[in-house]
C-alpha cells in the first residue's frame, strides 16, 4: 500500500485532508456514486473524479462497477479497498485480553476472545500485554506492513488526544501511546474502554439511524458513553462519562476512586458482588452459597451464570441493581434527551433480569415527554462490543477529525 497518504495526513497537506475526508464519508456510509460523493464532500464531479482515481491507483479505492439503475446511464459505484490496510482493537480486562483484526473497509477477519491475562498495574504486565498483542499479530495471514494502527481499550481516565492513560500505566512522563509504539513497532492510540462499546455498537452493533446515543456500561464499575450528533463526546481532557463516580447515597462504603457514597457503591456488579455475599454470610441460600463458604470468593461471571441458572437471590440482587440504575439513567434522559439508551456491559448478559427494572424506574422516574422519545435496548455486541470498538476506533483514529 502507498502510505504517502498518511504520512501526508500528518503534515496536513490540503489535498490529503481532502481524501481524509473521502475514506471517511466511505468508512459511515459504504460504496457510492461520484455524484454521491462530492454532494456529501461539497466539490465538483470533475474534481472528485480526479481525486477517487488518484485514490484507486494509491489502492485506497475499489471501482466495483456499474450501479443497477432503472434507466439511462449506469453510474460506477466506488468503496474502499479491504486489503489496503488493516486495524487491531486490543480490549483488556481484568481476567483476559480479546483482540480482533479489520480489514480497511470494517470486516472482522479475526477475532481471539479471552486470552488468559491477569491484569496488574506493573511494566511487567504491560510487556506481557504487549508479547499477547504481538503473537496475535504474528499468527495473522496479512502483510504485517499493512497494519496501520493499533488501539487499547483502558478502564478510567484516557485521553485519546494526548495519548496519556492515568488510571492504569502511568509509569512515565511520556504518553503510554509512545511507550507502546516503541514496544509493538506500530502506531498505537488508546481510549476508555466504555467509549469504546460505545463505538462499537454505534459502528456495528444496534444503532441504526440514531445520532444521539447514550450507552451505560454495567460492569465491575459503572460509566456512560455519550454520542452527540453522530459524534463521541470525550469532554475536555477525555474524562467524559463518570456515570459511576456521582455522589448519590449517604453510605459509608468507600469506592476505588475513595470517595464515599457514589452511585458505582450501590448499582453496579461490584456492588451486587458484595451484597450477595453480605446476605450469605448472613444466612442466605444461594447456588454459589458452597464456593462463597469454601473458597471464600466469587467472580461477577459466577454470579450472572447463577442468575442465568435462575438463582432466586442473584436474581433479586440483579433486579434492586436495576432499579437503582434505572432511578439515575431516568435523570440521564432528562437531561440528555437522547433517541436511544443501550445498556451494555458484563451484567447486560442477563438481559430481561435487568432490563425491566431499569425500564420500569425510568417510567416512574423521567419526564414522560422527554422519555418518550428514547428507545431502552440491550446491548447487541454484549461481551464483543469492546473489541470490535476497539477496531473501529483504531480505524477512525487514522482518519477521522
């Protein structure tokens, strides 16, 4: 592939922001017409025509023929070229790694889910993290050069813009994206692990004509992708969407972020985790009752796998945690009055346990007028939101404004 384009991507020459802007329309909206095309890009036939077979012969564009027409002249329908490049999205959890590969045009060609990985905050987990990134990379049947862009999925504080994660390996001064160039030997960007789902469902998943998206990612913790306009909201330093970290109740438990009281203590899968075992050690029956007592611990996947196993007290920790959750995304749509609200994240498997008391606290709690307006779904993607996001982020990182 000729990478003169991106190297003039980063010098900003008019004429490649120019095609930026040409991958891009092709990258939201598929293959189509010349015509098409310089109506969305504002320019004339003649000069888009030039740029599009400038763009074939760089092995960017595809000509993919005649487009069927009812009549007269059957215009050539142009898209991007699959094998022109290629994008890996790394998505890292606390217990497991999943990567996946896209090709130019946004098809998954690979995907590994649940790389065995024990996440510690230490350089050494980080050089393992990076061996996995780069055995994922080594198996792949592609030319190795054509690898455009690598993007991490990070839980807490990114910034994608300035490359600097300060939650997880924050070892440096330098901004982990460097240090992971250095590493990998490919550019890399980060980004929110929740923004990311969020992405992902906006690119692939359940959204469909919606430009105004709000995404609540249940998880261990608790967080909210925004999409305004067809566009992610990062907020000024990338921090956006601590859902989890408002100060809600006045308990005394503290959170990871230490602060008491916020909204992540009492609805979210670290909260369900902890009241289930308070009501076992407090005489409570359950399927995981014997695992609690013996081995002392439980995992978030234990509990979601019991309540799948119908579990009557899982179920009911499931169903207080949705409707707290639901009394706080009615004050989200208030405010936001968002066309579609997708609940996503490691609790979002159980869906319908879930999913009704946060839609019934949302009929109690929002203002009918506003709330009418927004479709309540689960996620489609579930556990695959993050990496496929991760993909679509690495490709839009290249490209996108």
């Amino acid at each position: 592939m000729n990478k003169q384009l991106l190297l003039d991507v980063e010098k900003g020459t008019k004429n490649a922001l120019i095609k930026k802007r040409i991958i891009n329309y092709y990258i939201h909206n598929g293959a189509s017409t010349i015509t098409d095309l310089s109506k969305e890009v504002d320019m004339s036939i003649p000069t888009v025509t030039k740029f599009i077979s400038e763009m074939c012969e760089e092995g960017f564009i595809n000509d993919y023929g005649k487009l069927e027409t009812t009549g007269g002249r059957h215009p050539n329908l142009y898209g991007l070229n699959p094998q022109s490049g290629y994008f890996v999205g790394v998505d890292m959890k606390q217990s497991g790694i999943n990567i996946g590969l896209i090709n130019f045009k946004g098809d998954m060609v690979d995907m590994e889910m649940g790389i065995p990985y024990s996440f510690e905050n230490t350089p050494e987990a980080m050089d393992l993290l990076c061996q996995i990134i780069l055995g994922f990379i080594e198996k792949q049947n592609i030319d190795k050069n054509k690898i455009l862009n690598i993007d991490l999925n990070i839980s807490g504080r990114v910034n994608p813009e300035s490359g600097y994660s300060y939650s997880v390996f924050f070892f440096e001064e330098r901004p982990l994206t460097d240090i992971l160039h250095e590493k990998l030997g490919y550019p890399v960007s980060i980004d929110n692990d929740t923004r990311a789902m969020t992405y992902g469902e906006y690119m692939a998943g359940c959204v469909t004509n919606e430009k105004n998206i709000l995404f609540v990612n249940v998880s261990w913790g608790l967080a909210i992708g925004i999409i305004i306009d067809s566009k992610i909201y990062t907020g000024k330093s990338g921090f956006s969407g601590e859902f989890g970290h408002v100060k809600t109740y006045d308990n005394e438990i503290i959170c990871h972020c230490g602060k008491k009281g916020c909204l992540e203590t009492e609805a979210s899968g670290l909260a369900m985790h902890r009241r289930l075992i308070e009501q076992v050690n407090a005489g409570e029956t359950t399927l995981l009752s014997n695992k609690i007592k013996k081995e002392g611990k439980v995992t978030l996947d234990d509990i979601i796998d019991a309540v799948l196993k119908e579990d009557v007290l899982c179920i009911s920790l499931v169903e207080e945690i949705g409707q707290k959750l639901g009394e706080k995304i009615a004050g989200l749509i208030n405010i936001f009055n968002p066309e579609m609200v997708i609940i996503g994240g490691t609790v979002s498997v159980v869906e319908d346990y879930i999913m009704e008391p946060i839609k019934t606290s949302i009929r109690k709690y929002s203002l009918n007028l506003v709330s009418k307006d927004s479709t309540i779904i689960v996620s489609k993607l579930k556990d695959k939101a993050g990496v496929v996001g991760a993909c679509m982020l690495s490709r839009s990182r290249v490209f996108e404004s």
